[in-house]
C-alpha cells in the first residue's frame, strides 16, 4: 500500500487559479462564495455570471466585482501586472464572436497573460486573413474562435506554426445552430495540429494557454 | 378540372439523360435492363455498379459496356462529342476523393460536357490552390469535393465568381467517418453562393450542373 | 514561392455585393455598420435583422432603411432596376414559409433580379402545383421551399428542366421540427439535378441563383 | 381485486398467426422450433431466415419450408385459400425495394390476403404513377415502400382514399442511408393519413393490414 | 402520352374533409381563411390554433368558432351527427396525454365519428388497463397515446384484435423529452399491428382512423 | 495536508473479482494475462473472448479455461460452491438475448451467486409473463433483457417488489438496431424502480447485482 | 386459461407509494388529486411542482402540502420516522446539483430513509472526494450525482464497495448541455458495479434504492 | 490590393514535416509516392497504412520501410537524434489504446522528440494512477487515451500543471463503440486545461505536442 499527500492548493497542483461556473446558481450560492473572497483577498474569477445574475446582488458586491457584462465575467482581486510578450492571442471569424473572445481575453488577463483579439478575420473574405498573417505569426499560441462552418481553424493551421486551440462557437442556425458544425470541423480538420475545446468555452481554452505558457516560462 | 398531359420521357422533360442506380441492385435485376439498352441503341449511364456486380454479367455483356473500375460506372452508347467549352470543372481536396470525382466526370462527359479534374487542392496546404485559383476561375461552374472538415468549399466559395456545387465525402474517421462533418460545413458555410448535394454524390452534381448548362446554353 | 495578388472587392471577385447577417448582433455593432454605408451610399443588405433590433436603431437610421418586417431584412441603397427576363422563380409549399421566401426575393431584388413567388403549391394537393406547372417551365432556375417531409423537392425536380434549388423550412413538430427531415429529403431525392442550401436560408438560395445568373449573362 | 382469464392462443387474441423473427437466431435455436411446428402441423410464417440459415437446416426440413429467398421468408403449413378481393396492393418507389415488398406479400398470403405488387412507381417519374393511379384506386388500403427520400407517400397520400401503410427503406447512402430520411417524411408527411412502420418492416406492415382487414370483414 | 384529368376536391379525392394548420401562421394569414369559410359555410378544422392566436381574432370571429383551448383545435361548420358505432376510441397512458387526445377526439367527431377516451392506463399500473381490456376489445380500431417510454403500445398490441394506431407524445424529460423515445417504442414494438404516426399528430392518428373508416363502411 | 493510504486490491476495494475485458486485445496482449493467472491460481473472469481469440491460444491455455462459447466468457479458477438462495433471476424477452443472459449469469455464478434464466417473457405474449410472476416475485433482484421497444422493464417493474437492472440488448433492425430505443425504454420508464445498464452489458448487470448482495449479505 | 388476480394496491405490489409527476399538468389536474389525498389522508409525493404551479393552488392547499421550491416536490402526509441506519447516501459534484439531490433526498424521506448530502465533491478537486471516502464507505447504497462529464460516477465506483446510482444531471452548455455526456458516461463507465437513472431522476434514483432497502430489510 | 508571398514548405510554415495519411489510399495511390520520397532523401511518415496495404507494396518498398503494424505507421528517413528531455509523455487507459498510443510515440519519434508511455492507468484502478502520478509530473506535455467514458482525461486534469491533450479511443461497445463518449467527456470535463483531438487521432495530438514543443525550444 502507497501513501499519498494530497496537495489541495489547486493553484501549486494545476497552475491555474481558482474560479466559479456560475451558470445554474441561484443568488443564495454565489452571495457567500463572493462575500468569502473579498473579504479574504483571494484573487477568483467568476464566468457565466449574467447581468441578471450580477444585478441580483448587494449594491456592495456589484461595486466590489470587475464585472464585464459581453463576456459574463467578473474578476476579484484581478492581476494587476500583465505579461507583454508576445504569447498569445485571439483571433475571431465574426464580430457574433465577440462575447467569448472577451472570456477567453479576461481569462487570460486575470492570470497575467495579455492577449489581443484579432477580429472578424473569417475565410469568406481570405484577404483579411492574409493581411494579418504576419502579425498572427509572431505569437505563441493561437486561439482561434469561429461558429457556422469552422473553416478558419483549418486555414489557419496550415498557415502558422503556432498551435491552434480552437473554440467552436453556437452562432447560425439550421445546422450551424449550437456549434456542433464548427466543433466538428476543428476536430475532422486536415491541418495538424489543432487542439479543441467545448463549444463557447473561452474560459477553457485560456485555461488551457495558461498551462502551456506556465510550463514554459521561467 | 383540368386535363393534364404527361410527358414520358425523361430526357425531354427533365433534359437529363437515363441512368440506373445498381446498389442494391441483384444480376437478375440488371440483367435484363442493360441487355434491352444495348439493344435499343439507347444511351444508358449505370452508377455504383461495382467490379462484383459486373464481373457476374454476361462476357458479352460486360463488353459491350464502357465500365470505369475507379468511379464503378458504365455507359451504355455514351455521346461522340464533348463540348470544349470552359463549361465546368472538378476541384477536389484530397487524392481519396478520387472516385467520387470519377463519377461526376464520367457522368458529365457521358451528357457532352468534358470536365478537368484539378486533384488535391486542400486548404492544409492553402498555396497550391492559390497557384490554381486563376485557372480554376475561368471555369463557369465549379464542384468541389471535400472530406474530412470540407474547408475547402468556404474558402473556394470566397475566391471565385462561379457557383460551387459542393460533394461532401465520406473519408475520414472518428467525427469525420461517414461524411457528415463535411455536409455541415457546406451547408454551413459563411461563404455565400454554395450549392450541396448528398455525400459522395458525384453523379448528382455533375447532373445539377448539367441542368444549369442546358438551360443556359443555346 | 509565388507572389499572389488579393483582390480586396468582394462584389468584383465573387459576383455578389456585400450584406451583413445580424443575428447575435448587438445595437452597439450594428449602429456603426449602418450609419457608415449610408454615409457612404455603398449598397448593402442586411439580413436576419429582427423587428426589435430594428426598432433599436436611432430613428434617423430606421428611416433611412428599406425595411422588410416579413423577412426580416433591410437594404441600404437598393438596386433601382430588376431583370424582367424569367430568371428565377420562387415555389414555397405552404403559406407558413413566407418569410424565407421573402428574403430569398428581397436578396435576389438587391442584385437586381426579380422573382415571382408561386405559394402554397405543397404536394399534398398535387393538382395546384400541376396547374402552375407549364408557366414554372418559362424559369431558368427555381428556387423551391418545403417544410415537413419536403416532398416538393423530388416531384418538381421530376418535372422540370430548371435546376431546383431546395431551400428546408424548419415549420413542423416532431420530427419535422427544425427542418432536418426537409433538408434530409432535399439532399437524398431520387431526382437527380437538386442543389440544397442550409435550413431557413433564403438568403444563401437567392445567392446562388445569383452566382448562376451572373456567371451566364453577357 | 380483479380475476383475469388469459387467452394464450396469440390467433385469437390478435387476430395474427403465430411468426418466428429469425435475425440472431442460431440454427440450434431454428430447428426444434421448425421440426415441433411441423409435426403438428402448425401454421407458422418465419421472416428474416436468410439463405445461409435456411442452408444449414437439415435437407429434410429445408424441403419441407416453403422457402423464399428473395423476401427471407418461410411458410410452414401455409394457407391455401387466397381472398381475391381488392383488399390491399403494395406499391413500391423502386427495385431495390422487391425484398420487403416480398416480405409483406408473403404475410399477407401466408394470413389468406392476395395482394399484387405495383413496382417502381417511385415520384421522379410521376407519370408511371398516374398512369396506375385509377387501378391504385381500386384497393381498400396501400401499402407503399420507399427509401432515399421517400416523397412517394405523400404523393400517394394525397391522390387516393385508401390508408397509406408507409415503409421506409434503407436503400441508399450518405444522409439515406440506413432509411431513416424515408422514415421521417413518412412520418412528417403534409399529406393526411399515413401511417407508418419501422424501416424494412414489410412484416409488419401486412399484419397491420390484416388487423383492419379481419376487423371490418364479415 | 396520357391525359390525366385532376379532382381539386381533397374531400372527394381523399376522404378527408378541409383542414387549416395554424403553426407559424400570423393573424393576417389566418383571418381570411376564416372569415371565407364562415361566409362560405364550409366544413373547415383549424389545429394548433394557440389560445393567444384565437383571442387575436376580431371577436365576431371568434364566436364564430367552436373553439377548444385544451387540443387548440377549431371547427367552422362542424359535423351535426355522430356516429354512434363503436368503431374508434382513444387510450392515453397519463393524464399529460389529453390536449393530443382530445385533438385526435375532436378531428374524429368533425368527420363524424364519434369517440370515447379511456385516460389514465398506463403499464406501471397493468391492472387498470386489464379492467378495462374488455371494453376496449370492443372498438374496430384503438388510437393509443404514451409518452415517456410508450410500453402501452407494445403491451396494447399483444391484447386486442384492432389495430392500433400509436401516437408518441413529447412529455417527459431528460431522454423523454421530445417524445423521440416513445417514437422508437412504437417503430420498434415486438407486437404486430402498431401503425405509428408523428410525435403528438392526434390530428393525423385520427385521419388515418377516418380513412380506414370511410374505406369499410356502407 | 492528508495521507492517503490505497488499498491496491480491488476485490478488498469494491467486493467485485478481477475481470479481463477481451474485445479489441490481441493474441500477443491475452497469452501472459492468461497464463500468470493460471499459474498463481487467481481467480479471472474473461469477457467478450470470441471463440476466434480462444482458438488462437496454445491448446494447454484453451483447455485450461472453462470457456463457455455462446456467452464468449472464460473463467479461471471459478468459484466452486454457489448460493443457492433466491438472490437473483434473470428475464430475457427473446430467445436473442439468450449470449447476454449466459454472461450475466456466468458472471454472477463466478462470483458465487447462482440465477436461473426465465426466457422468452416478452410483452407481446403477456401471459407468459403472468404465468410467472409469482415465481418471479421470490427473488430479490431481477435482471431483465430485451431489445427492440424494451417493454418488458417498465411492465415487470409494475409488478415485482425487486429492483430491475435493465439490461438493453442490441438486436433488431431499422430504430431499435444497436439498443438504443431499448435503452431509451428503460431510462424513461414510467415505472420507478428501474436502473440501466449499458447495451448488452450482462457483466455490468451481473456486477451490480453482486455489490448490492454483497453489501447487503452476512 | 389462467385466471390471474390483480393487486392494485401499488404500495403492496411494488414497495414504494403513490407519487404524482406533476410536469405538464394544468391546475385543474393537480387541485382535484391533491384534495382527493388530503382529505383520505393518504400520504403522497408530488414531483416536478413548480414554484409557479404551486402558487396557483388556493391558499388552503399551499398550506396543507409540505413544499420545497428547490427540489420542486411536496408531501402529503409524510412519513414521520426515518430510519437512521447509513443505508444510503447523496454525493454531488457540484453546487448546480441541488435541486436534483434535494429531490433525491426527499423521496427517501418520503419512504422512511434518511439520506445525508455530500456536496461538491467533483474530481476536479480529487482530494475533496478522498478526505470524504472513508466517510463514504460506511453506506449501503451511494446515489452519485453529476453533470458536465461525469467522471465522479467512475471513480468512485472504483473505491467503494456499495453499488452506485448514477443520476446524470443537465448542467453544462456545448456538448454537455442537457446532460447526455454524464449519461454516456454513466453508462459507458470502465468501474463494474454501476447503475444508471434518467437525466436529472432523483426520484427515479431514489426510489430503485427504497427498492433495495426493502427486499433486504427485515 | 496586397502581395502576398506563399511559403510552400510545409515544414518551414507550420514546423511540422509531411506526412501521407494512407486510408483509403490504393496501391496505385501509394506506390509512386513512397518511390519519390525514398529517391529524394525526403523524410515522410506515413499513418493509417494497414498491413495490407504495406504487404502489396513491392518488396524492395516494404524493406525501405521502418513498417510498425500496431501503430500502422511507417517512417521513410527518419530522425537520427531525440530529444531525450521531459517534454512529453503519453498516458493510456487501457491496453485497448495501444495502437494509438503507438501512432503518437511513433509521430513524436519522427519529428525528434521521445515520448516514453505509461499503460493502463485508468480510473477503475485509481492507485495505480497515483503511484505513477510523481513521475508524470515531471512531463510538460501530456497526450492522454481513453476509450470508454474517458474519465481519465478529468482526473488527470486536476493532478499535474502539464496541459493534457486527450485522445478519445473507439474501444467499447454500446454507447461507447465509436468514441463518442469519450470525445464528449474530453470536451465537457469540469477540469481545467483539456485539449482534444478527434477519436483515435494518435498523430494529431502528437502534432500539436511538436507544435508546441517547436514554439517553445530554443
């Protein structure tokens, strides 16, 4: 028989620092869990937190969350250094994009990395693309966000030797309703090299950059 | 009430020509409909016959059809003449999309319209169809065959002023087996001007496109 | 290496003027948008914008618009003359897809080409579409909308020398909900010559009339 | 509390002889079953015995099924009267349906039900079906078969008085296959009274038919 | 070539009287329609006609309606006599049922027939269905509604001599939900006889009934 | 932080014997499983070793397993006594169900608990079902199998005081191929008391079956 | 013929009482069932009340019914002992699981079992779930609840002796959205010895463990 | 307009070498291409090539072939020299994955980088996984497998700082045949950091391992 020590620090385990999914919880589950970390100082980041959500709260937490209302995000104690290396950035098919491109960008700079969004660089107009591929090519990693067809993380990959995390988004309708089209397409691509994450999930396609950025970084 | 007159015959009403659908289709059901073909002098296209099922026909049989292994099509007294107008050609995006490819070509050129097949034009490598987009933009009508994330029909629909009719094709495997990620991209797809029809429907887009020259030519 | 010269005019490469779909958009993204091509008396068609976003804009901007409640659509600087010829036609099988109806002739007006609607012609009452049919036959292409089961598709498509361009209507209940057993129909009919566009796309149908029309007029 | 008295002889309970659904079975499983219905002289209808099962029986017991290869069916002790009645036709979109078709002509003459078989009736050519519509007419119910998209029962659903007794067929391939877009335009059909069995279930479909017939004949 | 000479009248031609689908219709689509038939004194039904579609008639209109807020169903100029022949009756597995089963009721008396429902006998608790067994055996045909898992059909089937005609009703949740499951129970019963209709089509269940009606009686 | 101290023997762990799943595993990856446990006399349940794989092993292995084909499981080192207490029944729908029934039970008598198999009870026949029930009720668990529409869950369930664990089996064409219907079925069965499995587990059913008699024995 | 004599006293046939799933139905459903069990002081459990269901009830109603808004349900005569043997437990993985836990919890107590919460114990935060093992260990059965992937319901399968009630639950967007993930997780499980319930089924959980308890207690 | 300067060597682009993916390629297909890259010194890994298809090759090409039938893949020119640093491991479920792993190691080998891979810790048995879990912390990079219900890729997740790219594996059967399952638990896990490739996609996740590897070294 083995003993294990548990380490419960998930910041020393994972590299990643605390956040809440607020999604689904009602105004009695998130009012502690913030008054608790503002009182203690704990740097957290809550995701999926609505404007419905954050108006239900005491005029007092409102004022004391760095709240952006087009990514659902609100920050506690937030990072106050950012890195400015260029390790990563967000490039986005379509301006309907926008809401998780900001997750994904407020994600990062609540864990020190600053990252700029590329907009509306989608492959219905390819010229767009290739006016700012030599820009895109000097960062690390790409996340790459794109709803309909998802076409753009595959011309994407093809171009740049940085790794592609590609956020498939739940814009359109018909058979792009949902995202499942553009999911698919990141995972079926015929470029190497893509990595994917769920549908919408900004959050953890930061995650994710974050995780590689720490391993390598020192 | 109205009286209504029917037309009969196919080529008149719909000015696409016979064919015969032989999936599922047993030697005692072929046998008789290719025989009274040859005999009647009437010009037949056969798809999805495969080497099994023509190799069980008659010697004689099997003679008198122009069978092409490759697209498992054969023609019955095909036509004499190609038109060699810059009418229509054939895009696809890997070398697996062959026998699809065949099948739209042997289908157009058996109705007159000769087709250039422009063979691995995948996005993966987005310069070899860029060396091609002059040539292929002198063509009136363009299908285009992808598997996999079917990336290619956005991005070709981007460039070029001819319609694509888009074939979805069934290689690949995981989310990608089957063809349906590549149907969804086509139908999907941010790039407007895109026509689909059914995975590996080679011989259903060669007959969409010769509907569109027929109407158009004169 | 090649040195590749991009043509930034979308209308120049791909035939098709520019148009903005405005789903997922806010007021904040679309404000600029419209106020911009006004200014700069571009012609632009905007698609999918609700009545309610509508009614957001500043009423200078409402005004301004030629707005289409049914559709759902709005064009900024239209075109002033319509093709006459018997371009291009519009058969819807029931009275509940109007909408997407209109704006497959509200995109085709915006290019210039003007086209007739043919409602109700479902196949349940086979005698009014047979009615109808000899003048469908004056079209070049038709574009024909179904709902449901999408039987439309397969008997027009058995009828006529025009290409059908099917476009899936997602009316229904149980399984016809969302437009998938149309769409499936479309895609899987037993007459050859029918072009599909994603469920509910007016707008996508008309554009490929569209690329067909121009690539085929001089 | 109730007393219930159970009528175990399935014949009279339901009104259907006894059938034995052979998919899976082994030929340790067939062949007490077969020999037991012999010696007793039992009616019994097997389906789904394919040739290999039917080969690997011994010789005596083969000869003593009325075996069908085509449908997969087997008569033990079958009827011999035949109603010639205009009770129920069977209708079919194409020749690859001839197997199921088979299948429901056997149970109906195997329950005393005469039904003829009207092939290839399929709508890309609809005058085959006009020409037959007035004899179609004739019968008290249809059962109709179709794969790929299955508009024949809507077509046929709304031309005739008869209940449509629809069967989706998994001929086909890409989005047809497996028969599941057949299935949904039978059941999503815009045309009143179709009613529908599972994909391939000719079986089932002609005990249906034999329910209304017993249930109305006397 | 044939002449075919076309019956506009669906009830002559079918069977089945005039019927309005108000799903997706706007008031001014559905004004007219009603206000005609009133002037008219046509027999019409108008299904899914929502309460809040029904109060946004003039009110002269609505009175004018027989309307029930349950099935959503209308009548203009309904059938006087019923009849009183015990050939069709409803059966729903719970109580969730009834807004399907009174449309199914309903659309039966329109054509004349009238109809009991038993509610309530689902399998979970047998004993209430075999108290009524009796009763039940004595109806030509039994329209049976279940939603959730739909054993009641499989478990009807197997007990009676009428055919059954199975709707799937969207109740439930998690897998249920949507009736798709129910749907598949129906398709796939072991029982023969199940005659399956669209999730929630009482409208369809019950002219299926009047069909096989109409074909037995005189 | 904690220590944690494992307890690597997962019989000690979780009650259940170690089980070697076959399906997928070479010849090269089940020749030294096999023989160490042979070799250190440990009790090992092989399942889903098709009788290809057996027949591939050196004759001293095939003999020293007790391999039993229908079920396509070996056991090595089996228990030798077994209890002999209504623990635990089997009930299967079909006859097709019959190499899942074998690996439920084989499990179960690996394990030390022997079940009986009640076959052929299936809905469509009630009465086989009704005539014994009583016998049924002695036991304290109940398995169940069936495929196709998986009635037979929700129907035994309203009878019997023992829990149910359902087991779906995958046989069957058109809707209920692959289980899923019959899965669906048991998942949203309107009788409480039902708990699933996954399709064709009858290890999975077996092993819950033990965990609970194991917990619940002393 | 058999004569077989029907229990209908749900409690006595199946061990567990009478409960109403009160999901789509109306106030004139729900107020006569509730009054009928008040007034013969029968004890019931109402499922899926909501809130605004529950309002709608008349004042003296809303009072006589023991309501909880989170786990929608209400007891009518409850049971007024619970057994206090660690019979079973409730682990959740996380906060958004509470609603379903609750319902869980309150069906048990409805019968006569009392049932603590263990709350958020997701593998995210493995040595949350390992500082509570021990404690875990001690009980019978374990209901285990969890959305987004459902890895808790392996894991824990893993380390304990009791059997597992898996209860997927809807929380999560993208492809867990809805709960199917954690279903298929459940199902699919690589841990022996794990059963699984509907999506979101507390109830359903909760009942097949007073199953359980009752056939083993005594 | 702009000039844009195509870069036409894959390697140079996106940093990673050519690889020919062999499934559904012929031996026509093959041959020559395996000829050129041998002539011409080029290093090429060929993925998907069965043993079948490696066996008609001619056997001078078979023996110029570093040919691995598990993995399927073969090496023309390999890499001389690895990276013998901690960048990379690769952590499998089951024995099943063993052919996917391979395929990555494999993938990782050719570009230079050494990838050593630790079997079977899967969920069922988590000690084992824990005793390993030190070692596998030392690894930047993590490629991780599992078929099934891919709890693996969340537990991990939440035990090291490494970002893990998850490989979904199509061993089961059920709702776990395909990898289905496990894809979907890759992309919902509640833990942070999770990267996914398509099902069985060895040669992916290893590509985006050397992007990252290549982005970061230097």
């Amino acid at each position: 028989m083995d003993n294990f020590i548990w380490d419960k620090d998930r910041k020393a385990r994972t590299g990643i620092a605390e956040a809440v999914f607020c999604l689904h919880k009602s105004a009695q589950d998130l009012h502690p869990i913030i008054r608790f970390n503002i009182e203690n100082s704990t740097p957290v980041l809550l995701t999926r937190l609505s404007q419905q959500q954050w108006l239900a709260l005491p005029l007092e937490l409102q004022n004391a969350l760095d709240y952006d209302e087009c990514s659902e995000t609100a920050i506690i104690n937030g990072s106050q250094k950012l890195s400015t290396k260029n390790d990563v950035c967000i490039v986005s098919a379509g301006t309907s994009d926008q809401a998780v491109a900001m997750e994904a960008k407020r994600t990062l700079a609540f864990n020190g990395y600053q990252a700029p969004i590329f907009a509306d660089l989608g492959v219905a107009g390819l010229w767009r693309l290739m006016e700012k591929i030599d820009e895109l090519r000097q960062y690390k990693i790409i996340i790459a966000l794109a709803g309909m067809e998802g076409a753009l993380f595959s011309v994407l990959a093809g171009l740049v030797r940085a790794p592609i995390i590609a956020v498939p988004i739940s814009v359109g309708y018909g058979v792009s309703a949902g995202g499942n089209t553009a999911l698919g397409s990141a995972l079926a691509s015929c470029s190497p090299g893509i990595l994917t994450v769920n549908i919408d999930n900004g959050f953890g396609a930061a995650n994710a950059a974050i995780k590689i950025l720490n391993q390598f970084s020192e």
